[in-house]
C-alpha cells in the first residue's frame, strides 16, 4: 500500500518533469493523474465514524451511511473483509454484522474501545476478538 501512495504522489510530477512544456501550455491534461489521489486523499482526511441518536454514522471518501445500533447481531474484531462495503483505510479493523446478512468492514483508531461502546448501547451484540 505504501508504494501505491508513493505512486500516485509522484507520477503527476514525473511525466510533468518529462514534457513540461505541453503541461505549461495546456496545464488541464495533468487532471487524469491527479484524480487518483485527490480520491486517496478523500478517503485519508474524509474517514470518520459517528454514535448519534442510536445509529452508527459513517463516511469514507463517497461511501457513506448509517446503522441502526440496535440492529447489529455480530462484531468481529482484529479481522480485514476483503470484499464487500469497506468504508475503512486500514486493515485488522472491525466487521459490523448486522439485519439479517449485512456486513461493513470499518477502521476505527481504537477497535476494542469502539466495540465495547456500540455493545453498551446494545448488549445483544456478540462480540469476537480475532489475533
């Protein structure tokens, strides 16, 4: 994953330092390679997790949503989801199941700590810690 980012931070840089005389001249043909990581940085700066009134808020980048905290059966924690809705941007995070076979893999910065408050306002929720 590091040299992706380092990829997508220089490679606008090394084909402008190759012709930089077509980019000063017509500056709009850089877009395609920039827009790569303007969505990184989307997702980077834009990730965030939120309780409020009961549902479990989420954004990351364009994924966005909601929970309802009374509805998630099962969180298993210290695991990736390799497919599916990952609203996340990093790997041994938590995997939310909830309704009746919905799943959504999130990241937060202190996994235990955010199970542990989604299971006080629902102690129904099963909780598994994975290694």
């Amino acid at each position: 994953m590091p040299y992706i980012i380092a990829l997508l931070v220089l490679l606008p840089f090394v084909v402008f330092a190759l012709d930089t005389e077509a980019f000063l001249k017509q500056p709009y043909i850089l877009l395609p390679l920039l827009a790569p990581l303007a969505l990184l940085l989307w997702s980077f700066f834009g990730t965030w997790y939120k309780v409020v009134d009961g549902k479990l808020r989420y954004r990351s980048g364009f994924l966005t949503g909601e929970i309802n905290i009374s509805h998630i059966r099962q969180l298993i924690v210290g695991e990736t989801m390799w497919a599916g809705i990952k609203p996340a941007i990093a790997s041994k995070g938590i995997i939310i199941k909830y309704n009746r076979y919905d799943e959504i893999y999130i990241a937060p910065e202190n996994n235990s700590e955010f199970a542990e408050d989604l299971k006080a306002l629902n102690p129904t929720i099963e909780i598994i810690y994975k290694q």
